[in-house]
C-alpha cells in the first residue's frame, strides 16, 4: 500500500485568502478525480474569545466527516489566533470545482487564510495547538502506522509577510501576506519510525497549529476489507 499523497501542489493544494470589509468569504476550490479527502484549515486574524468565530464553511452541499475547532474555555491568555479544520470525503465524485463560503459571526475586515489539502489519503486524526509565541518549528510525531501514514500541518501566524523556509518535509504552500500569514508542510517519510515537519520562520508571533495524520488506509477498523486472519467455513446440511 503506498502513502498518502498530497496532489497538486500549487493549483489543488493551495491556500485563498481575503481581507475586506464582508460578512463571508467565498472561494471556487478544486479537487482532481484523485482525491478522496480533501481539508480545510480556516484560519482569522482574531483572538479566540470562546465562540465560534466562523460558524459555517460550507462546500457546495457536502457535509464535512470531520469538524474540529479551536475554541478554549480558559480565557486568560487567548491571544493567539483562531483555526478550523473540516475533512470532505470526495472518494466517489470525481473531478470538483465548487464554491467554499466562510461565513463569519459578525462582519469584518480582518484576514482570512483558508488552507486546502487534496490527498489520495485519509484522515486518520488531527489535534489544534495554540501557541503564544511561536518562531522555528520542529514536531516529530509516532502514529503507530509509518508504513502508511503521513505527517500533515497547518500553522498561521499573527505576523506580516512572514517568510517560511521548509527543514524536514515538503512546502505546500506560504502564504506570505499582511496581517497574517500561513505556512502548509507535508512529510511522508519516517525515520525509525517517527515522521518530522520542521521549518523556520522569519519572526515570532501568536500562532495556531493544525496537526493531521494521513493514511492509506480507507477503514482502519477493517484493514480495507482485508481479512487477515483465519476463514471459518460451515457446511450446512439440508
């Protein structure tokens, strides 16, 4: 079984951003017949308050399998950004090209960054990590399943035009803007196991990270139908 693939670079996987005064913002994403998941990661220029702060992304008429938010209940310290992460199961459409809507909880003018990652994968798990000062970034990660998996993350940063520069991985894209920027980063290959994405910053900021595993794996439950144990037949006697 190969590992998961991160497809088009630069034209699939890619990132959309806005900064304007509007209550959504709305993008035309691709997917190429190849996928079967394709992820979102939101992130806003905004203080997590505890409330969502971008109640819905839709994707034409889809409902996502996964939603996962950032959104703490300890409020002391929050300064760091807001994220989102949606995974979309496409593995029976084919070729796509539809409209994603963020709809924000109240107007705006602040930037959004809206990360898309088409695999021929699987979400296997994804974590939210906020960060109050983050700069050069190093996270080694065990999934249990290196033969199968990749290491996928989303980082956006409370800085501008921050320049990113990958160490361990492959650079899926930088978006090097005002207000905030964003930096996707992909590594398939394991080392004794482990799978690493480390990349450096220009500069150190409130950040949000969004961490995914992929796998090759269409049911981890069911090993893809693959019966790997012992078969049992009955004869009936009529």
């Amino acid at each position: 079984m190969a590992k998961p693939e991160i497809l088009n670079i630069g034209t699939d996987s890619t990132y959309y951003t806005t900064k304007a005064s509007r209550t959504e913002s709305t993008y035309t994403v691709t997917a190429p017949a190849s996928a079967n998941t394709v992820i979102f990661v939101a992130g806003f220029d905004d203080i997590t308050d505890g409330t969502d702060l971008i109640p819905t992304i839709t994707w034409g008429s889809r409902t996502p399998s996964v939603t996962i938010k950032l959104i703490p209940t300890n409020l002391i310290d929050v300064n760091y950004r807001y994220i989102k992460v949606l995974s979309f199961d496409v593995s029976l459409e084919g070729a796509i090209s539809d409209t994603a809507t963020l709809t924000f909880q109240a107007s705006t003018s602040l930037r959004d960054i809206l990360g898309v990652f088409c695999t021929d994968g699987y979400m296997q798990s994804t974590t939210l990590n906020p960060e109050r000062s983050s700069f050069n970034v190093y996270e080694p990660v065990y999934s249990g399943d290196p033969d199968n998996t990749g290491y996928l993350m989303f980082t956006c940063m409370d800085a501008s035009n921050v320049i990113y520069g990958a160490i361990q991985g492959t650079e899926i894209f930088e978006a090097s803007v005002s207000d905030l920027s964003a930096y996707g980063i992909y590594n398939s290959t394991a080392v004794n196991d482990i799978q690493t994405v480390e990349f450096s910053s220009s500069t150190s900021n409130d950040a949000a990270f969004a961490n995914v595993i992929l796998t090759s794996r269409s049911n981890l439950f069911l090993g893809d139908g693959t019966e790997t144990g012992p078969v049992i037949k009955h004869n009936v006697i009529t």
